[in-house]
C-alpha cells in the first residue's frame, strides 16, 4: 500500500516505508505529523496490523462495571498464531480495591487448561479437557484488540479498511498527536465508531463485521469478532510506534447505543478493553508450575 496522498498538499509521499507505503520512522516526528493526513496515517496502520500473523495481546477488562462496585477486574494474555492457529492463554481476575486475586488462576496451552485450586496457602492444578479458555471461538476477540483482525494478506486487509471508510460517519479520526511514553515516542490516535443509521435503526459495532465478510474469509475459523456492544459503538484511543508501525497500547470502550432517531441512550455500565500488544511471537511461557505475570502496566 502507497499512500499517494497521505500529505495534506496532495503530492506523493517521499521517505516513505516501502513495504507499507507508511511514513519511515526516521522521517515522522514531533514536527512533521501535522504534514500527513490524520485519517491516511490511522489506517494505514489499522491496515498494517491487521495483516501481522502472530501476536500476543495482554488485556484488563473491567467483568461488572456496574456504579457503586469496585468492580472484578479480568487479566487475560493470550498468544494466538492465525496461521497455525496454536493458541495460548493465562487468565486470573483481581479486586479492583485490594489487587488481590480473587478467582482461580487458569492456564491454557497445547490444547490442554490448568486450573490453580488454592486452599491454604497450597496451589494445586487440576486439567479440564476440553477447557473454555482453549476454545479459539471464546477467545475469538481477545486475539486481537476487539476491533481490528491480525492474519490477512494485503489484499484482504485493502478490502477490510475499504469497507471501513466506505461508511459515512462510522468511523471518525479525532486527532493525531506526537507523545512521549518511558523513553519511547508514540503517534497517539483517538477515534470513534459511531452507530449510523442502518435498516429500522442505527447500528455501530455489526460494520466490523460486514468488513471482515468483504475479506471472503470464514469468520469462524479465522477467526475474528469485534468486542460486545452490537448496536453501539466504540471509543478507541490508540497509540502507535512510528519505526516498527505497528501499535503497542491500546484503550477501547463502549459507546451508547442509539435509538430509532438517532439519539443516544444511557450508557449502563462502560466495559474497557486495554490491550498491549506484542508482535514479535505468539507464544509466552505458561507452564503451570510458573506464575505467569500479566498485569498490564504500560
């Protein structure tokens, strides 16, 4: 992909990714971001994620995000490989007050999941077979980030993000801004998908998934699904590293739902998706006799 027109003056971009047709790393900094346009350099690189093959994503999603309760907080890593499909797990949830675990840790790899039965102190592991957290069609959103896929070729990504920016008013590039985060710089986007209106109504998040169709892949077996909120939408603050183009961190939450005419509804509970990502591997160790750390701090 060559974003022949990702300058605002509408030139050919020079200094340019060959690979990707993304500005290089050397070239894209603190002063000139404000050159390229925001929208062209956010799919560019929604573009170029989704066509990695391996990634491990760490997540923390709020369980019950319900007003007044601190809220049963999940950690949940998992390495996926959509070539292979070999699929690799560590969950355990916490309070949200005291950081303590308060539910049974539980491990999946090699087709197998490891439960940790705590009882005085002591930590025994007992194996379910075949486990919840071994079935690729649970873990189908946590593969990724909840939004976009990994695994596709250029083309089939082209026709993803095509269809994407084919709908008017779905989705909307609010800004690109130049961070610095531990050392590291980082092109910060903050976006939203909105519902926009559709047969009998509005619907948001169901347009990921009528762009994923456009792939021509089976869902199923990708596999690929969007976070829960069918009828709303999302907000999605995303930040990206300009030398490896790809992104590291990522916070996405839930937007209202819209009514028949168009106005948004009150928002029960805000569930969080923060995802870090790793796309150098698709394994991480997860042997049970280990206590795999995922809390993601970024």
């Amino acid at each position: 992909m060559v974003l022949h027109s990702s300058k605002k003056t509408g030139t050919p971009a020079t200094h340019t990714n060959a690979a990707t047709g993304l500005p290089s790393g050397d070239v894209l900094n603190a002063h000139t971001l404000a050159n390229y346009n925001k929208d062209d350099l956010f799919w560019g690189y929604f573009q170029h994620a989704a066509q990695q093959s391996k990634v491990v994503t760490t997540h923390l999603q709020s369980k019950y995000p319900t007003i007044g309760q601190t809220g049963d907080i999940q950690r949940l890593k998992v390495g996926f490989d959509y070539h292979t499909k070999k699929l690799v797990v560590a969950e355990e949830s916490f309070d949200a007050l005291t950081n303590k675990t308060i539910d049974s840790k539980i491990r999946c790899y090699d087709g197998k999941q490891y439960d940790a039965i705590v009882d005085a102190g002591s930590t025994t592991w007992e194996t379910t077979n075949p486990g919840y957290f071994c079935e690729l069609d649970n873990m189908a959103w946590f593969v990724s980030d909840g939004m976009n896929t990994g695994g596709l070729s250029e083309e089939q990504a082209k026709k993803f993000v095509a269809s994407l920016r084919s709908e008017k008013d779905l989705m909307t590039v609010n800004s690109a801004r130049w961070e610095a985060h531990k050392g590291k710089d980082y092109v910060h986007f903050s976006v939203d998908l909105k519902p926009v209106a559709a047969a009998g109504g509005y619907e948001g998040v169901p347009f990921l998934q009528v762009a994923f169709d456009d792939t021509g892949l089976d869902y199923q077996k990708h596999p690929y699904q969007p976070k829960e909120n069918f009828g709303g939408g999302y907000h999605l603050e995303y930040w990206v590293n300009p030398v490896s183009q790809l992104p590291e961190y990522a916070e996405l939450s839930d937007t209202p739902l819209y009514d028949k005419a168009g106005k948004p509804q009150i928002l029960s509970g805000n569930v969080t998706l923060t995802t870090i990502y790793d796309f150098t591997t698709a394994t991480f160790d997860a042997r049970t006799s280990t206590n795999v750390s995922i809390d993601p701090t970024w």
